[in-house]
C-alpha cells in the first residue's frame, strides 16, 4: 500500500467518523513516513500507549532520537502510563543520543517505578544502555540482578566490556556464557580487533571455524581481517578470502574494504588491485583511501597520484586521502619535482577542498622535505605549525638528520622528543648514530651514560610467523616455543647448508 492510498482512506475515516487510526499509523511507518504518522497521531483525541510506542520505536531507529522523549512526555502528560516497549526503545534512543548517566539512571528509575524492571527485554535494552554510554558498573549492576538473561543480554554485557577496551571482562563473561551465538563470537573477535590484540582475535576466529557449530558471517569476516593484516597472516587472510566468496560475502562493502587492507598490508599489491578493480562502482571513500594509501606506502607514488586524480572526478576527497597523495610523494621518488606535487597539494586542501590540515597533514609534509635534504624548511614548517608538534612529527625530522648527518638539527629534535617520549629508547639510538657517523664519540658517550642514568633499556623488536592455524611471537634467541630445542637443530642445520653453499661458491670462483 502507497502512501497516496493512505491519504485517501486517512481522509476517508475523517470524514466518515471510522477510528482506522491504528492501522494508518502502522502502515505510514513501515513506508516509512514518520512525520505523517506524527501528524496522525496529533490529530487523536485520547491516543493508547499502543500508538505513542509505536512512534517512539520508529524515531528511536530512524531518529531524529530525542522526539522520542518529547512523546514519551507527552505521553505521560495525557495520563497514559508506558509499558515495557515503551522504555525498551527510550534505552536504545539514549544509547544514541549518548545521554548524560544521570539522565539515563532517570530513565532507569521511571522503568522501576512502572513495575517494568524483571521485564527481559527492558532489562536488556537497559543493560544495552549503561554499556554503550560507557557505564559499566551499572550495567554490570543491572546484569547480575537479572534472575533471567537471554544471549542478547550476555552479548550486550560482553560488547560493553569489549568498547571500554576491557577484553579480560569480557573473555570472562564469554567463557562463562551457557549459549553462544555468531553474535557473542564476532562480538569478541571484533573487541579484541578494535583493540588491537590481533594475535587474539585471529586465534579466537580459528577457534570458531573449528567448533562447527557456528557459521561466521560477514561482520565477523570483516572483524578477521584486519587481525590478519596486521599480523601479516598472508594464508588465513586469503582462506577467510575463499569462505568470503563461497558464502557471498563480497557483496559486503565492509568485507571487500577489510580484503582491500589486508592484501596491501601483507604485501600482496596485485591482489589487492584485482579486488579494488572487482569492487568497480560500489567503491566507496574508504574503498579509494585504502587502496591510494596502499599504494603509496608500497612505493607506487605516481600510481596513487594518477588514483587520487581518478578519484576527485568521482567523489569528493577527505582529510584521509590527503594523507595517502602526501605520502604518495613522499614514497614515490622523483626528488624535487614530488617535493613540489606535495606542497601544491598541502596547499589545496584548504584553498580548493575547504580541508583544514591536521596534525598528520604537517607529519607527512615534515617527512616528505625531510627525505628530501630540505631540513631547514622541514624545520621551519614544523615552527609554524598551528598546532604543537607531536612525537612523529619531531621523529621524522630526527630520522632525516640521521640519513643526511646533520648534528645541529638533530639535537634540536632528539631534544623534544626527550620531553615527549622519554621511555622511548630509539631516539636516543638515533641521536647516538648520528654522533657516530660524524665522529662525535663525546655525545656517544653522553647519550649512553643518559640512558643509563635514566634506566632506559632498549626493548627487543619481535616478529610474527604463521604456522598452520597458529600465529606464534618471537623475539632474538627466543627460548619459550615447547618445542624449541627441536626449532634451533633445524635452524643450525639449515644454516649448516647456506654456510656449505656458500663456501662451494666460493671455491668455484676461485678455480672454476
């Protein structure tokens, strides 16, 4: 039924007495047409908590929320007392709207003061509440006077824990749930990801698969992913590709996007083409960002300048991708003339695209003169800065003094990252090199007794490999692996052979 049809009998009724005021309203909202149905719902004399839930619940999902608790006033104002569907979507408005906790625990008080409180659904609503306002003790307090939860409610206590970032609160809760869904598991696999404890979330996704009894779904897929990408777990990435395909995934803009990064980030440029190509129209800003910044960072710059340009032809470009054409030129080599592309494009963001340049902005800017032998204007850059400089922008100029041995300027910049990050040993390391390779062994010396005055230890670098369905961590002369006497014979012997080898080599240069 059309909304022009619903005129008609809205008329109809008026003008015959008949009360079809219900059905009206119901029909209008599932076109949906939410300000008409409002306009019904003015025009009855004595509405029932039937008709107000009803417009609630709409402008609860589809907004704007906060008519939600003008007819929730309205509401009471008319003597009519809500139910438990009524404080079900206020809760999901107040999430939304991401109201003040005293304005929410007022809400939870009119739920209790209506008799509404052991009601299952309102009480996971309110759970759901509290989680995602970031109050998790009283959601925590809700939850556990609850003598009856259902999974949702379970997965609503587990995704708040996930979003404050406390992933042992929620491992705990997921461990003792009796049932679990696609839900409870891709809540879980997702916090760990948002989080940035990929080890766990791609270790957690390799236990699903294996339980058989649930079936990941597209978030989950996409919520693997980038685990994926930034472990560099290349096989688990392209066989959560080939499950994606099998069960039509890629029809999920998030799925190809996650697909899209993980390939660049594992290294995998051609791949990570085909599937920016396979995307075709449904390409969307994070499609282009992704596969520009890929691009860029893979060495490709003038292929990511040609992209950008393709891009501001379709769509308009924002503060993201203006990161990616930066870096584009600061990976794309041709010295001075990418020097030059960079400015032109620093300065169009705000002259042509009304882009104000952030932080990252000036950091890309700094590196781009930085690798470019322009320290002085890098420098001077970073002086008329509107913002105060952050640790990555004095780091690139630190790194560009380094490979350009300039001391002056890297002293300048040692000494503000000092004030920034002094537990981060690597500056002082980069200071000490740059002493080093002019001779300086005073400030060698200096910067060692510094350091140790201060306790700052160098912390060992790790690395990250794959085998079968496990992603192990190991750092130099790593002993913890069970079977790692096993792991060194086969290196001593593989090392054996290349040592062989190369000696044969050697011997054959010589004679042969």
């Amino acid at each position: 039924m059309n909304q022009n049809q619903l005129k008609q009998i809205h008329g109809h009724t008026l003008r015959n007495g008949i009360d079809f005021t219900k059905f009206l309203i119901t029909k209008l909202l599932e076109i949906p047409n939410i300000p008409y149905a409002h306009k019904v719902l003015d025009l009855i004399p004595q509405p029932t908590v039937f008709h107000y839930n009803k417009l609630i619940q709409a402008f609860s999902k589809h907004g704007p929320c906060d008519k939600c608790f003008v007819l929730y006033t309205q509401m009471r104002l008319n003597g009519c007392s809500p139910n438990q569907h009524s404080f079900t979507s206020l809760f999901a408005a107040s999430a939304t709207l991401n109201l003040p906790p005293n304005q929410a625990q007022f809400l939870h008080t009119h739920l209790v003061k209506s008799g509404y409180e052991s009601d299952l659904y309102a009480s996971t609503a309110l759970v759901d509440m509290y989680a995602k306002l970031g109050c998790l003790p009283f959601a925590r307090q809700v939850f556990d006077k609850m003598e009856i939860r259902d999974v949702p409610t379970w997965n609503s206590m587990i995704a708040g824990y996930a979003r404050n970032g406390d992933m042992e609160g929620a491992l705990k809760l997921f461990d003792e749930m009796p049932t679990k869904n696609v839900v409870s598991w891709t809540t879980m696999i997702s916090g760990y990801s948002q989080n940035g404890n990929y080890r766990s979330c791609l270790k957690l996704f390799l236990e699903m698969e294996k339980s058989n009894f649930v079936i990941p779904n597209e978030v989950t897929v996409a919520s693997a992913l980038p685990a994926c990408a930034n472990l560099g777990a290349l096989e688990v990435g392209e066989r959560i590709e080939r499950y994606a395909r099998a069960h039509g995934y890629l029809k999920n803009l998030f799925v190809c996007n996650a697909l899209l990064e993980m390939y660049f980030k594992c290294g995998n440029v051609d791949k990570a083409m085909e599937i920016f190509e396979e995307i075709g129209e449904r390409r969307n800003l994070c499609s282009w960002n992704t596969m520009l910044m890929g691009l860029a960072v893979h060495g490709k710059g003038y292929e990511a300048l040609v992209l950008f340009h393709q891009m501001i032809g379709v769509m308009s470009p924002d503060d993201v991708t203006f990161v990616g054409a930066i870096l584009a030129c600061t990976h794309g080599g041709g010295g001075g003339g990418m020097v030059e592309k960079g400015w032109e494009l620093f300065k169009s963001m705000e002259e042509k695209f009304s882009i104000i340049p952030k932080l990252e902005h000036y950091g890309c800017m700094v590196d781009l003169l930085g690798r470019a032998g322009e320290l002085t204007e890098a420098y001077n850059l970073i002086k008329s800065m509107p913002m105060k400089p952050d640790s990555v922008v004095w780091g690139s100029l630190l790194g560009a003094c380094s490979f350009y041995k300039n001391v002056e300027m890297g002293e300048i910049a040692a000494g503000h990252l000092y004030k920034l990050e002094p537990w981060n040993p690597g500056n002082y390391v980069i200071l000490s090199n740059i002493y080093a390779n002019t001779g300086r062994w005073d400030g060698v010396a200096k910067l060692r007794k510094m350091m140790k005055g201060s306790e700052i230890i160098k912390a060992a670098g790790y690395s990250f490999i794959q085998q079968g369905n496990e992603v192990y961590k190991f750092i130099v002369d790593d002993r913890s692996h069970p079977r790692c006497d096993e792991i060194y014979l086969i290196l001593n012997q593989v090392s054996s052979k290349m040592k062989k080898q190369d000696e044969d080599a050697t011997i054959f240069e010589c004679f042969g």
